[in-house]
C-alpha cells in the first residue's frame, strides 16, 4: 500500500489513522464514486444536489462561468458531498480559467519569455487567488511539456518553452503562487507532450524519444518536481514506445498504449522508475486519443489497474460508473487496487488541506467575492512590459509612427472564438481602436468582402495609393481539436497574403503562436507578442512606436530551424 508517512503526503500517524478508518468505512459504491471527476455544472441547488448524492464524485472540474453562479454552485455541491470534494479548473493562463472576468493574466510561454521567474509565481499567485474565491481548491496546472516540435497544434504557447530548466524554474515559482493560495498543483501532460505534431484529443498522439533523450528531458523534469513534493500529476493519452519496449521486451505495436491505459508507463515509469508516490488523474477521458485504442468499458478499468487514481470527465455518466462497477463485481479490478486509489485520493485531500481528520472541508466557501482585478492587471502589465520580443526587424521598419506610416492596412488572421482553450477571442477591433488613437488611419483588410479589383487586376501602384503600412496580426489561438496552427490564407488567390512585401512595408504579429515565420519567411519585421489581451496590445504597440524597449526573450526558436526565415 501507499506509504502516506512519505512525501507528497508526509501525513502524521494520527492523519494515517484518519485515512485508514475512512477508507475501511466506505462502502463499495462510495469507493468508486470518489474514482471520478466529474464536468462541473451550476444549474439549480436541488439539481447540484442530487447529482452529488447520486455519483459521490471525488472531483469536480469547472470551466469558465459567471463569479456568483460558481460560488454557488460549488457551495452547493460540497455541502452536499459527504466527502470533501476537490475543485478544479484550468489556471494555466490566469483567473480567467475560472472566473468569467478574471484576470487574463498571460499564456506560460509569454511568462517565460520574461526569463524572470517572479512572473511565474505571480501567474500562480494571480490565478490562485482569483480561483479561491469561488471555492476552487486544485489546479490543472502548471504545464511542464516541453515545446519540441512546431508543429504542434495544441501546446506551444502553454508550454514554458523548449528549455527544460527553464520549464522546470518557472514550474516551480507557478507552483508556489499557487500553493500560497492553498491550490493543489497538478502538473500534466505526463509522460509528455510537445514532441508529435497531432493533438491527443483528437489521436493517442506519440512522444516518440528514446529512453535516455526522454530521462534526459521530461524525465528530468519529472523526476525534479517529485523530488519537490508534487502531489498530482495529470496523464496525457500519449504514448512513449521507447519505454514500454524496455519494460516489457518484445511487446507487439498493437499492444503499445496511451500513458491513461498503459501499467508499463505508470506503474514502471511513473511510480517505480521515478518514484511517484502521488494522485495520478488522467486527462479528459471524451478525448479521441483515450477512446481510439481500447472499448471504452476495458478501457476504464485499464487505467485503474494501470495505477492512475481519478478519471476526469465522462461520456455517458450513469454507463461509466457501470463499468466500473462491473469491473469490480468481477474482479477485473480488485478492491484492493480500489483501496489503493481511495487511499490516494482521501490522503491527498488531508495533505493539501482539503478536509480535516473530522470530514470537514477546511475552507468553506468565501461570503464576498473579491478579485482584486486591479491589483491582477498591474502584474500582467509588467509581464508584457517585458515578454514582448522583437525577432527580427531586417529593413529596419521600426518605429512606426503616423508621419513614417499614415494609412495602415490592418489584416488580422484567425480572430475566432472557436474551440477549447481560446481565451482571447477577437483582437480586430482592439488593434483597430487603439493604433487610431494614436493618429493612425486604420483600414481593416475584410476577408469576406473582396475587392475584386485587386485580387485580379491591382497591382503594386493600387495598392500604394491606399495604404503605407501593412499590419498584419496572426490571432491564430492554440485550441484543442484542431489538426494545426498554420496561417490559413483566402483560398481564392491568397488574397489577403503579404505579396507586395517587398515594395510596401509590412509588419507581422503573432499574439500566439510563435512560429508563423514558417509560412511567411521572407516578411521583413516579425513580433511575438504570445498573448492577446489588451495589457499586451498596449504593450505591442508601444515598442512598436519606439516608446519602450523590446527586452522579451525567445523561449523558443521562432525560426523553425529553417534558414529562409532569418532572411
């Protein structure tokens, strides 16, 4: 069994007693609800109520709602838990990964482009403050993946960057803002993402590297955050083959297996190998990467047994707990693997001060809900002060000023508000407001209303006598469940393409991915500015103007390995 006198626990023998008798108290049904982590919802208290009493999760997960109604609704659900329950949410960029209206603090690789660890602690701190006074007791975050492979559509900017001690300092510092909320950290992807260029939610995606290149980064990486006492750690539906291989000699490629299904990567790698001794969670179970390798009722009694302790979301509630129970009832899981898990889970609600050895929740929710969202603003201010980095400006186009550049044409690629993790929304008309307000005569290219002169007829004079300037902003956002981030330009000509680079000025802006030199190499003056909110537009367009300095430093390489972009 689980050693709870030894970190991340470091329980005390009266807290053990508490565990044990608590564990050994529980019925089988409550057992297995405390194995889920549920989708959060904030309908009517005697909806929240029932459904607690029903399922008995031990978490619930919440996206992004209104301060009150999740206050509410989180009251609700812990008063009618008879276990205390964890609350979590994505804080990887700020409170805003909560709280509608929180703060938008900035994504991890803006704060690393800081190179000043402070940053980091005030995204912990910033995020957890914000998400305390809802009631949210855990983070699904800090994300510790590495950013190796640029065309990776899902992590890029929420990674720390490609350096693996830079991810781990900054991991670090996210880790203490949080804990000084009394947030749990959980750190995800393991065994790694960041490596394939497919999405796992929507393939069981690959860190392809070999044993030693893997110790030799995520394992380092890993193997230092544990050492640190990290209490949980999320898995990802990745495979890493170079393990599983040296784990068990001559598996078949039928038989490899997602790190959220696979005994070799958790109980080998994970527990025995790096000597984790924490909560394991998996990632979204209604991923495809997850659904795609095994029937969905092995596939859920596969992860308990592999060792991984909670399973985040469901498909069909009331069928999921039936597989379990089934599982169960037919000794495909053991109850002493339940017990295990259980222990795990009630053992990480003491350490982290979740409950009490009284089955009481330590902090109940807050009676006024205060954000500090001034105090926030000021602190993602000075992040873009200082993450925003000029890569390349080669005909010296900088600074632009409304006698240099009059008439800008302003282009804003992306700008959608579709799909998961998208936090910025659209930029265009911030962009377009704020560079008229500094004398600038902004017309904004449209996309969906051509002008049939200039996509077949105008040529370089046509399109100098309309503009000086050429702005061009990639709001291409990292979102879950696409296949990638590449600039995606008009299908009819490529109309709103940069070809007249070389005759007119043109500026490009990426306020998310980095790499977009990829696809246009030969643009003279390239910006990455990592996040779209407006503390780092004001930012941007300031360094822009020459009224502060570029001193944002590359996390990663925004030249894609490729000569024709330093050009």
């Amino acid at each position: 069994m689980t050693d709870l006198s030894r970190k991340p626990y470091n329980l005390s023998a009266s807290q053990i007693d508490f565990v044990n008798r608590k564990v050994a108290g529980m019925s089988t049904n409550e057992k297995i609800g405390q194995l889920f982590f549920v989708i959060g919802q904030v309908g009517e208290s005697n909806e929240l109520q029932k459904f607690v009493k029903t399922y008995q999760p031990g978490g619930i997960m919440y996206r992004p709602d209104d301060a009150q109604k999740l206050q509410h609704a989180i009251m609700t659900s812990q008063k009618s838990s008879t276990t205390p329950l964890f609350i979590a949410a994505n804080l990887e960029a700020g409170g805003n990964g909560l709280v509608n209206g929180g703060t938008w603090f900035g994504r991890p690789l803006q704060v690393a482009a800081t190179a000043n660890t402070e940053n980091a602690y005030n995204l912990g701190e910033v995020s957890g403050y914000e998400a305390k006074q809802v009631g949210c007791n855990m983070s699904f975050a800090p994300i510790v993946d590495l950013d190796q492979n640029f065309h990776n559509p899902i992590m890029n900017v929420r990674t720390f960057g490609s350096d693996q001690e830079q991810v781990s300092s900054m991991a670090d510092a996210q880790i203490a803002g949080l804990k000084a909320n009394q947030i749990i950290p959980v750190a995800k992807h393991f065994p790694g993402d960041g490596v394939d260029e497919r999405d796992q939610h929507l393939v069981s995606s690959i860190n392809s590297l070999s044993t030693t290149a893997w110790l030799e980064s995520y394992g380092q990486i890993y193997r230092h955050l544990i050492e640190n006492g990290l209490p949980s750690i999320m898995i990802g539906h990745i495979m890493q083959p170079a393990w599983e291989r040296k784990l068990q000699a001559g598996i078949s490629d039928q038989d490899l297996r997602p790190a959220s299904t696979s005994k070799l990567l958790i109980d080998g790698l994970l527990r025995q190998t790096l000597n984790f001794n924490g909560l394991a969670i998996t990632d979204a179970t209604p991923m495809i990467g997850y659904n795609a390798i095994l029937p969905r009722a092995k596939a859920l009694p596969a992860t308990i047994n592999a060792g991984i302790d909670m399973i985040l979301f469901n498909k069909d509630i009331d069928e999921d707990y039936q597989y379990i129970t089934d599982a169960v009832e037919r000794g495909i899981i053991t109850m002493k693997r339940v017990d295990e898990a259980v222990t795990r889970i009630i053992a990480t609600k003491v350490a982290q001060g979740v409950m009490d050895t009284n089955n009481q929740l330590c902090e109940p929710a807050k009676n006024r809900i205060d954000l500090q969202l001034t105090k926030h603003q000021e602190l993602a201010a000075k992040v873009a002060k200082e993450a925003v980095t000029l890569v390349k400006d080669r005909d010296q186009l900088l600074p632009l000023t409304p006698q240099k550049y009059p008439r800008v044409r302003l282009v804003v690629l992306g700008d959608t508000d579709d799909g998961g993790f998208k936090e910025g929304g659209q930029v265009t008309a911030k962009f377009k407001q704020k560079l008229a307000e500094k004398g600038f005569l902004v017309t904004v290219f449209e996309q969906k209303n051509l002008d049939f002169k200039e996509v077949f007829a105008g040529g370089i004079r046509y399109e100098q006598d309309r503009f000086d300037l050429a702005l061009y902003v990639a709001n291409v956002e990292t979102a879950s469940n696409q296949t990638t981030t590449r600039l995606n330009w008009v299908h009819l000509m490529a109309a709103d393409a940069p070809w007249f680079m070389r005759d007119i000025p043109t500026v490009f802006v990426s306020t998310c991915n980095p790499y977009h030199l990829f696809d246009v190499p030969m643009v003279s003056t390239y910006i990455n500015a990592y996040t779209g909110n407006d503390v780092t537009i004001d930012a941007l367009i300031k360094k822009m103007m020459g009224q502060e300095e570029f001193v944002g430093k590359n996390p990663v390489d925004p030249f894609c390995g490729s000569f024709d972009t330093h050009l």
